[in-house]
C-alpha cells in the first residue's frame, strides 16, 4: 500500500488566491491549481456555467475574465476551510469593454487535492 501525502489547505491560501485574481496574475493563480483543474465560470451556455478543464484552458478562462473586466476586482472577500473544500465570498466589481459597470454578490466554491484547488466552481448574482 502506497501512502499518500496530502497537504492541507487554509484560509491563508484562499486569501493569496483572491490576491492573485486581484492582480491579474495568471502565474500565481496557475500555481494554486492542480494539473487536472476545472473551472465552472459563473455564466455560459451549459447547466453549470463555461466549464474549463486542464491548466491551459482553466488559465484562459482565467484571461478571458481579464480581457472582458479589465478593472475587474474581488472585495470583501470571506473565506472558509473545510477539509477538501472551500468556500470565498466576495463582491465582483468591474467595467465591462462596452463601459457598463458591475457590481455582484459572488461566491466560489472549491475542491481541494494535495495543496491545491481541483475545483473552482463560481457563483454570482445577476443584476438586471
């Protein structure tokens, strides 16, 4: 029998995450993630949202929040640990290209594998 070493996540974690988004920083997000990582974005056309699945689609998803918000911040942010999950609420705010300001409740929730986020799934209010 193998033993497997798994290392925990915390809250410290979960703050440098939201720091990295804050900073436009796909490097430092990247290096969150596991190499098998999905990202469920928060709109698209399937049940669940864009799903992106492996690093380089997870950190395009990623530029693509960057290119679409390029002023775009997570504030507020509140953050819990729970053995393999997590969970960070936050306020999104952002400009969209076309000048249009948001300003949304969110949430994302998180599976964890060996130090890293397996899963990022996110969840935001609409505003209509």
């Amino acid at each position: 029998m193998t033993d497997t070493v798994t290392r925990p996540v915390g809250i410290d974690f979960l703050v440098s995450f939201c720091d990295a988004f804050n900073r436009h920083d796909l490097d430092a997000l990247m290096a969150h993630m596991t190499e098998d990582c999905i990202f469920d974005a928060s709109a698209g056309r399937e049940q669940q949202g864009t799903r992106y699945v492996g690093r380089d689609a997870v950190r395009t998803g990623f530029a693509e929040v960057f290119a679409n918000f390029p002023d775009s911040r997570w504030e507020e942010g509140r953050h819990w640990v729970s053995g393999d999950r997590g969970v960070s609420e936050w306020v999104f705010r952002g400009t969209r290209l076309d000048g249009t300001r948001v300003e949304v409740n969110g949430c994302d929730l998180f599976t964890f594998r060996d130090g890293k986020i397996a899963v990022k799934d996110s969840f935001r209010k609409q505003r209509s």
